[in-house]
C-alpha cells in the first residue's frame, strides 16, 4: 500500500471525520455522522482505495537518495 494521501488532504479528512463523529455522538446530527470514520481512517493511515483506483495522488513523494 503506498500512500496517496498526503500534506493538507490528510489534515482536512482527519478534521472532517472527527468533526462528523462528534457530532453523531453529541446527537447533533443523526446516525449518518458515523461515516466520519472513512476520512478519519484514509487520514491515518495516508491510503485511500478510491484515490488508488482513479489514480488520484496528493502525497508529495520525497525523491530516492543517491550513494
């Protein structure tokens, strides 16, 4: 699995799922909140199938050191 979710896409999709989470939780919002543990989960983890699908990639790859 190689990453394909990085630098801000990361720190949005971890806001907006711990943001909809909450709100289920705190009975803001109904049972559809829990979705939030999809963009929390591809934010941890740095991977999301329909990005590697569609060959979507926002994580900069850092080049290969010579020597």
């Amino acid at each position: 699995m190689t990453r394909n979710v990085g630098g801000l896409d990361r720190v949005l999709r971890i806001i907006i799922g711990l943001a909809l989470i909450v709100a289920t939780a705190t009975g803001t919002i109904g049972v559809w909140g829990w979705i939030g543990i999809l963009p929390l989960a591809t934010g941890l983890i740095g991977w999301c199938p329909p990005y590697a699908i569609f060959g979507i990639n926002t994580c900069k790859t850092e080049p290969k050191q010579e020597g």
